[in-house]
C-alpha cells in the first residue's frame, strides 16, 4: 500500500465525489477510480457504498479515513523532519565539556539555537579530558570542549580562546584586592592543584613558571573540579588556579581573584574532534554558534580574555 494511493482515498472522502477529487487532483476521473478499487482490492475489504455517482463510507472506510489521516500526518511530519536535519536545523548534538563551560558558554548556544527556530538537542557530558577522548573514539560523543592541549594523530584540535590564570585567594590573604600577583608571591603558600588529565593544563604552566622562579610549590590536593577548590580556597586551606572563563559565571560566591601577571601562564578553551569522523550537520550548526559566542566573549572582558 502506497502513500499515492492513500493521499487519493482521503481526498476522494473529503470532495465527496470522485469526480471532485479529479478536479482537485488535477487528474481524469478513470485513473482515480482505478487506484481507489486497487486499494479496496490490497486491503481486501471494501471501503465505501456506491450508490450511484455517490461514495458513501462505510464502517471500515470511516475507520481507514481516521488511520489515514493519522498516517499522512506523520509521513508529512517526517518528510519536513528529515529535511531539517539535512539542513543542520533539527538534530541532536552529544557534547563534552567542562563544569565551567557547562556554565558560561553552554546555556548561551543553546538559547541561541532556539531562538534561531533550530530543534536541536544538545546533551553535556561533563568530564576530564581523557573521559571526552574516550567518549569521541568511542563515537559517544560528537564534540569536545577542553582546556588542555595536546597532540593525538586521530583527533583535531583547535584553540577557541586563551585568557589568563587567576589565583583564587584565602580570606584575609595579604594579596586580597590585588588585580594581578606574581607566582614568586605565593611561594609560601598552599596551593590546590586542578589535575590534568592528558596533555598540558593550568597546572603544567604554573609548575613550570615556579621552576623558572627557582621555587618548589607545596601542593596540598589535586583535584579534577574547579568548585570543590574553590570552596576549599573560601575555608582557608590554600590558593586554587582558575581559568578566566571562570569570571563570566554571574551568582556565584567567588573568593578573591587576582591575575597571574605572566604570559606563559595561560589558560584554553579548546575544541577537539575525530579527524576522520562524518560531522552531522546539526553539530555544525552548534560549532557555528559556539564560536559566535565566544567571539563575544572575547571581546566582554577585555580584563579576563586576551
């Protein structure tokens, strides 16, 4: 049973008449005759009274009218669905990323996905780098936002934003209400540590900036969550390390923040994707978005981003 057929019978119920549905159809009344018998004949039950010129429908026509109408419904629904996918306009997107990112750039693009009438879902996945990694060869994932960099043959990896590092300080910390510090001033510290999961973070650039200031920090903790630091920071335990993205996070309860004053301490956002991965259309549509975004970004916070 084709949907050709179907579209005729429902046409022919609702003019009434053959002869009507012709017209409307644009096509001579024998033709349509034809396809409404072949279908009484698939279906094996007739669909109508005849009485004369005039079709009437049965029990089982009214019924088959009330499916068919049902079933064109959705064929044409799915007809459009399947189009707006090929456009990139309705879609479904699996992300990774980070709680930061989760937080400031995530709601952004998906706000602006609906209010550009796009149907796409997008589902976050948080973790650290190397559970995104798995994700993506896995092909669990479509897209990665990290903070680390690091070079893999089967993946790409491209640099959406670099900003500064910022020292989260203790309450009454004598550096509190300074705009930016220089590491050499927090050798006394502790310092809580985020970990790095793969390839280079926050934490390799501090490192290597306090070897170069000829000074071995003390770590107290190493941690995957920038939050559980920062609370940590507020309770007094130590100096955390926090990416500049962290600063367009509005309601949230931040301990004092003072700028790494060097450049070689930075931190990223990055991109990552399989090299050789088929990218759905509706994953670009949220690429274009994301860096629309931050492009924004970039430019809000002259103080946060570089």
């Amino acid at each position: 049973m084709d949907l050709e057929k179907v579209r005729y019978f429902v046409r022919v119920v609702e003019e009434g008449s053959v002869s009507k549905a012709a017209v409307s159809l644009n096509m001579t009344q024998p033709p349509l005759s034809i396809s409404i018998r072949k279908l009484e004949e698939e279906l094996g039950v007739p669909l109508f009274f005849r009485q004369g010129n005039r079709l009437i429908l049965n029990e089982t026509g009214q019924y088959f009218y009330k499916r068919s109408k049902e079933l064109l419904f959705s064929a044409d629904a799915l007809q459009v669905e399947m189009k707006e996918r090929i456009m990139g306009k309705r879609g479904e997107v699996t992300v990774g990323c980070s709680t930061i990112a989760n937080l400031t750039i995530i709601p952004e693009v998906v706000k602006r996905l609906r209010d550009r009438d796009y149907r796409i879902t997008v589902r976050v996945m948080e973790g650290n780098t190397a559970y995104i990694l798995d994700q993506l060869r896995q092909h669990r994932m479509d897209i990665g936002l990290i903070g680390n960099t690091f070079d893999r043959a089967d993946l790409n990896l491209t640099a959406l934003l670099t900003g500064p590092v910022y020292a989260a300080l203790p309450p009454g910390h004598p550096l509190s209400g300074r705009d930016q510090v220089n590491l050499h001033e927090l050798q006394h510290d502790d310092f809580l540590m985020p970990y790095t999961s793969i390839g280079l973070g926050i934490a390799d650039y501090i490192m290597e900036e306090c070897s170069e200031q000829e000074f071995e920090p003390s770590i107290i903790y190493w941690g995957a969550e920038t939050f559980p630091m920062l609370e940590m920071v507020k309770k007094g335990l130590g100096v955390a390390f926090v990416p500049a993205l962290l600063l367009h996070i509005h309601g949230v309860d931040l301990p004092p923040l003072a700028r790494i004053d060097s450049p070689s301490v930075s931190s990223k956002l990055n991109l990552v994707t399989l090299k050789n991965g088929a990218r759905q259309e509706a994953a670009k549509r949220f690429l274009e978005v994301t860096e629309e975004v931050i492009a924004e970004l970039k430019q809000s916070t002259t103080s946060a981003i570089r």
